[in-house]
C-alpha cells in the first residue's frame, strides 16, 4: 500500500519559516523523482520544487533562493525547507513521487498559511 503523508503545515507570519515533511511507504523511494506541489483558493496546481533520485532540482522561479527540497533515502523522507514566506505563499502543499508517466503518486496535503 502506497502512502505519502505530508507534516509540517501550519500558520506563520510573513517573513517567517516553515519545514514540511513527506514520509512515504510502500514504494522504492530511492529511484522515484519526489516533488512538492501547492494550490491555492481559484487556482490551479502548480509546481514548487522536485528532486530526482540523484540529486538534481529544480524550482518555480518565484521560489528560488527561498525554498529548498531535500532528501533523505535512508528515511524514504522528502523535506521542503520555506523561508521568506509571503502571504502569496497561502496554500495546501501536495508531496508527489513519480517513477513513470503511468505511476504517480500524491499525499492528501498540507495547509500552509502566511497572515500577520
């Protein structure tokens, strides 16, 4: 059974940092590209950041030199480090692993909310 389960979400002022989480089961974590995903209120789904089985990523150009994904294959564990939040920031973050076009996978999210 496939599972991804995203921590970390919670409320934080603008300027301020949060750490998400995604653990994952059930899947061969190491050779699945991992991705984090947001959607906001009217808006459609859009990608943050991913990061291949080797190491490679890449980012959203609004999220460049605030956020960063990471992983740790020993953990089958996906981070995504947020600093400088804006209140554009304001949405659910999905966490997605992707071996082929026919096999992806997506954890039911986490809410982030950047308010003063």
């Amino acid at each position: 059974q496939v599972q991804l389960v995203e921590s970390g979400g919670g409320l934080v002022q603008p300027g301020g940092s949060l750490r998400l989480s995604c653990a994952t089961s059930g899947i061969l974590f190491t050779i699945y590209a991992m991705a984090w995903y947001r959607q906001a209120p009217g808006k459609q789904r859009e990608l943050v950041a991913l990061i291949t089985y080797s190491g490679s990523t890449n980012y959203a150009d609004s999220m460049k030199g605030r956020f960063t994904i990471s992983r740790d294959n020993a953990k089958n564990t996906v981070y995504l480090q947020m600093n400088s939040l804006k209140p554009e920031d304001t949405a659910v973050y999905y966490c997605n692993a992707q071996r082929t076009l026919r096999e992806s996978f997506w954890g039911r999210g986490t809410q982030v909310t950047v308010s003063s």
